[in-house]
C-alpha cells in the first residue's frame, strides 16, 4: 500500500501541476481540434481531465489534513465522509457543466425511508458517482463500497476508500470465498444512517464484454441462457451479490437504472463529442425487506426479476419513456 502511494501519489500530483503549467497551449491545440467533427469535445475533455487532477490533487491534500487533525475516531471517520461527498459532487459539477448535461430523475419515493442495500447498472465509470450525488448527499447516507482492485492506482479513492469501511476485491475474483467473506464483512454493525453498495455486474457493461463471455462460456448453459435474457446488461455477478444478500440484517434493496451515461464510457467517445449534450436519465427502485426470501434459489430468482426490470427500466430511459413509481418502489415503513 505504502509503495503504491509513493508512485501515484507524486504522479498524481505532478501531473496535475504540469498540465496547469501547460494549459495555455493545451486549450489552443484543443480549440483547434474542435473544429474537426470527430475531435469536438477536445476542449471539454481537455477541461475535465484538469479538474479531475485539481480534484485528485485537493483530495490529497485534504486527506492529509484530515489525518494530522484528527487520526481517528468518530470526527476522523465524519471527516472522509465529507471529503468523499465533496471529491464525487466536484466531479459531477465538473462533468455537467463542460458536456452541458442534464439530468432527470425518477423515482424518487425510493429514496426515502431507511439506508438501503444499493445495487446499480453499471456502464461507465462515470456512473458511479450517481448513488452518491443522488442519495447518500442529499439522504446523509454513508454508503459501504465494494470496489474493484483497479481503483486503488486512483490516490483518493485509495486513500480514503481504504480509512472508509468499504472492500477492494480483484476484478476476476469477485465470487471467490475470500471476496464472498470480504463483502459480508461489509454486512456486520451497520449504523441506522449506513448502507452498503454493490455492482451485481462487477464490471462495467460493454457489448465486447457480452461477446466476449458469450464465447468464454458458450458451454455453460445458465450463463448462456442469462447472456440472451439480458441482452444491454451483464449478469449479476451472484459471489459477491448473495453474499450481501444472505447476510442482509433487514436492509431493503435500492436499484438504480439509468441511461446516458454510455457516450462517458470511454476516452474516445468525451474526444469525439458524443457525450455533448447528454440527458442523463435515472430510474431508482426499492424493493422491502419483507419481500426479499429467505431461501437461496428463491432470492436468486427474485433477484433476476429485478434484473429483467433493469433491463426494461433502461429500454424505457433510452427511448424517453416516462418510468412510473409502483408501490413496491417506496420502503415498507
């Protein structure tokens, strides 16, 4: 960890002050490129990867700060939240205003009641600030994190992700005994304003991924079977899923759906413009604790359901369909 640190962290840092440095000639280049249709979001992006740096590099050092001041305990803990919350809002902020994007959201009913079991479609790593811009803040939730391994090279979430009760696992490990004990962990002396939140699909979607585990596993009949029924999804990854299912103390499930974020999905598609403009539209669902079974192959199936409603929450988001509230969607108190 420490040596992983003493990489990124100046690399990090350092970069953030080069570019800066060079931001004069970089915006020129940029106003130039924008004039090419295939390279008009130049600028944008430009622009977000410097406020990206700016935040990484606030991010340090307020953690550092935070770590001098207060060490540990209760305000230690209360202060990387609030560094968490702003570091995700300053990013979206960011994003909103250099792609001019908008955002409409439904659903809202879901979000009240108590901290819930958050499970969101996964399809950029943009996407992820969505729980926590449009729940955790506005809520005061805290959210517990299962996060892929890979994210550690990002200093912040390194740094304060590992100080926060959340789980790294290995991409390709996420149904291991280890990463199923890992995200259970995360289960055990939930506080009443505490959540814990899980991507089913444990990577993000991408129609090489789907191709690519069609034909890993054409001879697996389930996988293959889910792999047609859900065809702008991955299936739920179940390890790391049920395991926070079956150690659930009473939490209800909160699902996210949303569409838009696809033209974030790679560094590509900022470049050529695509992402200019966006509505980004989000759908969130609550389903009970009451409703949840307690057997396994049943809270498999109840869990699949959810998926197909994913499926056709997203369908309906993309073509601009109104996606109404169902009593299922608010919390059983």
């Amino acid at each position: 960890m420490l040596a992983r640190r003493l990489i990124t962290i100046p690399v990090f840092i350092g970069t953030t002050l080069l570019m800066t440095a060079l931001l004069p000639g970089l915006l020129l280049i940029s106003l130039v490129l924008r004039l090419f249709r295939s390279m008009r979001g130049a600028l944008a992006t430009l622009l977000f990867v410097t406020g990206y740096l700016w935040c990484e590099t606030i991010g340090i050092l307020g953690a550092a700060y935070i770590w001098i001041r207060h060490r540990e305990g209760v305000p230690f803990l209360r202060a990387n939240y609030q560094l968490q919350y702003w570091w995700a809002n300053s990013l979206k902020v960011i994003a909103e205003r250099l792609f001019r994007l908008r955002f409409e959201v439904s659903g809202q009913r879901a979000l009240e009641g108590p901290a819930a079991l958050v499970l969101p479609r996964h399809a950029s790593i943009a996407d992820t600030v969505i729980p926590m811009v449009f729940y955790a803040i506005p809520r005061k939730i805290r959210l517990r994190y299962v996060l892929k391994n890979e994210l550690l090279i990002d200093p912040c979430l390194d740094i304060v992700g590992n100080r926060l009760p959340n789980y790294f696992v290995d991409r390709g490990g996420q149904d291991s005994e280890r990463a199923r004990h890992g995200v259970a962990s995360l289960m055990h002396h939930l506080d009443a304003d505490e959540g814990v939140l899980i991507y089913p699909e444990g990577t993000r979607y991408s129609s090489r991924k789907r191709a690519a585990l069609q034909a890993r596993y054409r001879e697996s009949t389930d996988l293959s079977e889910q792999l047609s029924r859900w065809e702008i999804l991955l299936p739920p990854r179940l390890g790391g899923t049920m395991a926070m299912l079956a150690n659930n103390p009473g939490r209800d499930l909160l699902f996210c759906g949303h569409s838009g974020f696809e033209g974030s999905s790679h560094f590509s598609n900022l470049i050529n413009g695509s992402w200019m403009g966006a509505l980004i539209r989000i759908h969130f669902w609550r389903v009970p604790f009451s409703e949840i079974p307690q057997e396994r192959e049943a809270t498999v199936q109840m869990l699949f359901r959810q998926w197909d409603r994913m499926q056709d929450t997203v369908r309906g988001l993309a073509a601009g369909r109104s996606i109404p509230d169902e009593p299922g969607d608010r919390s059983g108190i």
